[in-house]
C-alpha cells in the first residue's frame, strides 16, 4: 500500500549494492548475452539468455467513481477482472507466454473520483467513500495512485462554492484519501503528490501531472518536482524506470482533439504536459528511462520518441460511464517489465456494458 512509498528525494540509496544488475538493465540483452560467454562460464559458444518478467502490473486509470449510471458496479468489475486474472485470454490471443499470471500491483492513473473540482464538500465526500468501500472489497493487494485532475476539490470555486481556504482543498484531501505523503519543502495546497518506489528491478517514478492555477488547472511538472525528479533518476540510474502521470507527458491523442474535434493550432495546456522540452532532455541524458503511462484523454495511443515509449491508456469509465470514448472502450492495460529494460503494454477490455 501507499504507506511504505519511499520518496528519496537526494537522501539515500545504496548506489554500490546494485550496481551488477544496474549495468545488465541499463545496457540489455547485449551484456547479458556477455556475461554468459566461454570466458565467464567457461562452456560453449555465447548465448542469449532469455529475458525474464519480473513485474506484472494494471495501469487503471479514470475510474471516475459516482453513485450514478452504476458505477460502483463498474469499478468493482474492473478490480475484480484484474484479480481473477480474466485478462488472460486477451493476452494469451497475442501470444504472449504465462498469460494468466497474476499482477503484482496496481498503478491508478487518477481521476479516481468522478469530479471533485465543481462539486462541495458533501458530494465530494460521498464519492471518496465509494471508492474506498468498493476498493476494500475487490483489491487487497498493492496499488499506487496518482492524482488527477477531477480529484481536486474545489478548483472551480463559483460552482464547487468553496473559498480555497479549507483545509483539504485543492489535491489535498486526494492525497489524504489515497495516503500520498506531501513532499518536503512544496505547498501542498497545491503541489505534492509525487514520489517513487522500487520493484523488484525496476523504478517507478509517480508523477503529478496537474498544476493549479486560478480558475483550474494545466498539465505539467513545477519546478520543485521537475528537480526532484533530475535527483531521483541520477540516484536510481541503475534501474530501467517506468513513470506514470495522470496528463500524459507526451502524446498524439491531443492532436485527435486539436485538429479534428476543435480545429485548434495549439495544444491547449490542460490536455499535455506544457514542459515536455525540459523532459525530453532529462530523458534522453537518462536513457534508464523506459516507459510513461497517462490517462486524462480516455483515449489509446502509443509514441516511441527520444527513447521513451508513452502509453496513453484509456480510462476504466470509457466514455464517463456512458460506452466508448471515440475509438476507445472501457478498460486499462496490463503491463510487463522485463529484467533487461523491455516492456510490454497490452490494453484489455473488462466487458463494461455501459447501462445494461
Ligand atoms: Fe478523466
């Protein structure tokens, strides 16, 4: 659960204790291959040694949980599609081996609510309570959240008729409920809910996406975080990493909206990360860095760029509850990391018939 996250900030990793497998994952199959030479076992001719998963996740995203249009119903379907391991005939139908194993965790993408940003505190309320009870009863194992942009409460303070003063505006009764610690040194008001773990070879970097601003919101990484970021990749250099936002950090399915839906010549800030720039250059002097999963757009895509494959991964609502959104029916994806740094991303479906 979220309570033993470890945000390293520039404190504290053993660098030395991992280094052997450091070299393996940062530089892959080749030195793997490499450590298997006649040199090193003393028979036979080199061989590739076969990669191995060591991490099998669900990334869910949007859940949007309210107590209309059967939600609840539909969050415990997915949950419990994702425990009873019903994925397995989608992946084994793209060939994938061990196809039924179980996933180790969960990584909710956000938007775990279905608004909090124009609603009061009773509503509010009521909606985290739904997803904590439904959550208690079909999830027990790890699961790790983001915060996302319908999570917030109050940022439309006209309509949500909130002041900006209560205690737990803004992402800070999110973070309460989905037991994010603040980072040091950050307003959480505003800022906060990131952080990083490791698991079982890999890095995983928990981004937040969503910056508030007068009147909302717009995607991207402040500068605190962007900071703590850069230490947090040097200090885990070693290990091949995978980040997941709620707004995506890069991705084509804004261009469905910008030049199809809206006739748009720009990327409206609310729908990407605004500061890509800056982090396609710390990724590219971070090569360990893999993968980013996001939601927010409720729509699939993948883009393979500078290194770094981005998965934007539907939403479990689908539509807001209501069937497919565009092209995209409900679902999340499940994930496999392999011990030389390669993934796999798959999207499955869970069967939500949207008021059935
Ligand atoms: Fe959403």
């Amino acid at each position: 659960m979220n309570g033993d996250i470890s945000r390293r900030g520039v404190l504290g990793v053993g660098l030395g204790a991992s280094v052997g497998l450091a070299g393996a994952a940062l530089l892959g199959r080749r030195v793997l291959a490499q450590q298997d030479t006649p040199a090193a076992t003393g028979s036979g001719p080199a061989a590739a040694k076969p990669c191995k998963r060591v991490v099998r996740l669900a990334h869910i995203t949007d859940t949007h949980i309210q107590p209309e249009l059967r939600v609840p119903e539909g969050v415990a379907s997915c949950l419990t599609h994702i425990r009873e391991k019903k994925f397995a005939d989608a992946l084994a139908a793209g060939g994938a081996g061990a196809a039924s194993d179980k996933v180790d965790l969960i990584l909710h993408g956000g938007d775990v609510i279905f608004d909090a940003m124009d609603v009061g505190e009773a509503r509010t309320k009521e909606q985290w309570g739904l997803y904590q009870k439904v959550l208690a009863d079909n999830w027990s194992g790890p699961i790790y959240h983001a915060v996302g942009n319908h999570d917030c409460w109050g940022l439309n303070k006209k309509v949500s008729g909130t002041t900006g003063d209560e205690e737990l505006w803004g992402k800070r009764w999110a973070m309460q409920e989905l037991k994010i610690k603040p980072a040091a040194n950050v307003d959480t008001k505003a800022f906060g809910a990131y952080y990083s773990f490791d698991q079982n070879g890999w890095h995983i970097v928990v981004l937040d996406s969503v910056q508030v601003e007068p009147g909302g919101y717009f995607g991207g990484i402040d500068d605190a975080q962007f900071d703590w970021l850069k230490g947090d990749l040097l200090l885990n250099k070693m290990y091949p990493t995978l980040l997941v936002s709620h707004i995506s950090l890069f991705t084509a399915t804004v261009l469905d909206r910008a030049l199809n839906d809206k006739r748009e010549r720009v990327v409206h800030p609310a729908l990407m990360c605004i500061d890509y720039g800056r982090l396609k250059k710390l990724f590219l002097e971070n090569p360990q860095v893999k993968v980013a999963l996001s939601g927010h757009m409720h729509l699939k895509d993948r883009v393979d760029y500078c290194g770094v494959s981005y998965f934007c991964n539907g939403a479990v609502c689908g539509g807001w509850w209501k069937g497919p959104h565009k092209e995209c029916d409900a679902g999340y994806a499940v994930v496999d990391l392999f011990d030389d740094g390669t993934f796999e991303n798959r999207y499955v479906g869970y069967g939500w018939k949207a008021g059935a």
